[in-house]
C-alpha cells in the first residue's frame, strides 16, 4: 500500500461539472489516480463510504484571510481547500498539502489616499503616483510571488458595502487612479503573466476598468450600473466574482448581477472570505444567490462548478477543482445531496487536501 491511499466511495460524486451515481475517488499520496464507478475500485488503500456527495474541495476566488489573520485551518476543516487573497501582505504560494492552499494578490494598488488606506490602513495598499511606480509596483509584487495583481477602484458611499461599515480616516469620494495609471498596472501585469482583478463598487470604477483592459471584477458592482457597462463587461469577457452574499444589503448588487448574468456572464464563487458577516469556510447563501440571480437558467451544477472546475480554471491550475485522474487529491464530502440542499455543504463529513485527511469521517462513515 502506498505511503497515503484511499478509496473513497459515495452514493455519488460531483467531479465538477457533472454528478456520477454510485462512484468512487481513488487517490494515492497527494493526486487522484482513479474516478470509477464504485464496483470497479481497486487498490489497497484505506475504503471510506460516503452516505452522501463527494465534491471537489471548494476554491473562494475572493479571500482577506491574511490581512485578517483569520485561522486557516478553520476555513480548511469547513470545506474550502484553496483561497485567492485579494488584498493584503504579499506571500509566496503555499498549503495544499493538509493546509490551506494559499495564492495571494499581496497589496492592494491605489493612488494616494485611496482605497483601501482610509478603511484599512496603509499596510493593506501600495499607494502609486503614476505609471512608471505602478509599472514598478506590479513587477515587485510578481518578483514576490503574487498570483494575481488587484487595483482599487472605489470612491466609497456606498450604502450597505461592507467597507463602509468600518470607521474611515477620509470621508468619500476617494482618490482614484488615473486612466493611464490603470492602464499601466493592465500592461506590466499582462507582461509578467499575472491577471488583474479591480475593487470597484459603481460605474466611475468599472468605467476605468474597462477602458484598461482589466480582466476580473473582484465584485458585482454594487451602485446601480448603466446598460452600457453591463454590455461592455459583457462583450469584453470580463470575468466578475459574485461576492453577493456580504453585498446583500447594498441597492444594485441584485439588478447588476441578473443583468450581468442575462448579458451571459458567468459569475464564478468568491465571499469576501474574512468578513463577520460571512462563515469561514462555504458560504451556503452565496451559491443560493448565485442560482437566484440566474432566474431558472443556472442550474445547481452549474453554480458548484463556479466554486471548484470552473475557479480551477480561471485560476491557470486545472485541474484543481476537479475530480480526475491526475487532479491533486483536494476533497470534501457531505451527508446527502448538496445540489438539493446547498447547507450541506457547510458541514463536511470529511475533508482531504493533497492527500491528507483533515476531517475523518466518523467510524463507520
């Protein structure tokens, strides 16, 4: 038998895309070897029955679980194996291998006073007055392992935003970027192979971004945007993170993200991770609002995908949020159907990154 090998059978599987009945996940060391049906699984590994779903582990596109300190371990053992932390210190890739799989943006870029300096202070921004320190800004934070570059884009006054409940230094609007400032962080980004994702609550911020070329909303808009930038968003590709669950409360986030969805984009799964009014680990209402926002054209499968084969993706890292041969053995699993019942997913049976059990499932189980 291997050093770690499992043979993890369930009443069904969700490889991220599709559910296979009666299915099971083979895994050796830290990959999956094997997604067979479960009369068909060798091996000599460990064998654990799921009365339940095996999933992929889940990937929150939008995490400040560094900034925030907020315990790795807990987000891990709750069903979130991997998180993208947009906006905070800047550390090399790190975990899935029993830990959290960590990919960090590092800090925040904005011009001077701007946000997030008046909310979150200095140490969470790297503050750029023009384009050649924002060229060298961008190609710091790629020399020091930065999977993604982030960009501020928020004047602030937005009622409801999370970042407004917090006591400022400035009052609203804040500073931002200038165009060509944008567009400066788009191409050196671009030219050291990294994407660039933008903090932006209304149209001033997606205006810019999209003049510049920025690839990825950190968020749905959450100021009522006009149709224009709903069909330039559109057109142009750009990936938007939902993030709808902490933005409830503001007035557009809602309309922006079944406008957004009816102009074909495809909202994949981010939570703020690190906000109180979120859990550490899988956030059940931001994949209810996902499908809500859909207004019966996304489906169940679909709205998991976004959090795991299709994040993956967009993450470079296929196939990471997948369960198939050769896929690092990242995985959860919970008692009875999740695609019925989207709390499940909050309490995981059993959990496993790179290989390592981090929730075992009970005897029996």
């Amino acid at each position: 038998m291997a050093e770690r090998e499992f043979v993890i059978t369930a009443d069904q599987v969700f490889d991220g895309h599709k559910v296979l009945p009666r299915h099971a996940v083979v895994t050796r060391d830290d990959r999956i070897v094997a997604v067979v049906p479960a009369e068909q699984a060798g091996g000599g590994g460990r064998r654990i029955d799921i009365r339940g779903t095996v999933l992929p582990g889940f990937i929150d596109l939008h995490a400040h679980v560094l900034l925030d300190r907020t315990p790795t371990q807990t987000v891990l053992r709750h069903g979130v194996t991997t998180v993208r932390d947009t906006g905070g210190p800047l550390v090399a890739p790190s975990g899935g291998d029993g830990r959290l799989r960590v990919l960090a943006a590092g800090p925040i870029l904005t011009a001077v006073g701007g946000y997030p300096v008046p909310v979150f202070g200095p140490d969470a921004a790297l503050q750029v007055l023009d384009a050649k320190t924002a060229r060298a800004a961008v190609r710091r934070s790629a020399e020091g392992g930065a999977a993604l570059i982030k960009i501020g884009l928020e004047p602030g006054g937005s009622t409801g935003a999370p970042w407004s409940a917090h006591a400022g230094t400035a009052v609203p609007p804040w500073p931002l970027p200038a165009a060509e400032v944008v567009s400066a962080v788009v191409a050196e980004a671009h030219a050291n192979g990294l994407g660039v994702a933008a903090h932006l609550s209304g149209a001033a911020g997606a205006e810019l971004a999209l003049d510049a070329g920025v690839d990825e909303w950190a968020h749905v808009p959450c100021d009522p945007l006009p149709d224009e930038l709903i069909k330039r968003a559109a057109a142009a590709g750009v990936r938007v993170v939902g993030t709808l669950d902490t933005l409830s409360r503001t007035t557009g986030v809602f309309t922006n993200a079944v406008r957004l969805v009816e102009a074909g984009v495809r909202l994949l799964y981010g939570t703020d991770l690190a906000h109180p009014d979120v859990p550490w680990g899988i956030d059940a209402f931001e994949l209810q609002l996902m499908q809500h926002v859909g207004r019966g054209t996304v489906s169940a499968a679909e709205v998991l995908s976004a959090a795991t084969a299709r994040a993956g993706e967009h993450l470079g890292l296929a196939p990471l949020g997948r369960l198939v041969a050769g896929a690092p053995a990242d995985l959860i699993a919970v008692e009875g159907d999740p695609l019925e019942r989207f709390k499940l997913l909050e309490y995981p049976v059993l959990v496993m990154s790179g290989g390592r059990l981090v929730v075992d499932p009970p005897a029996g189980g």
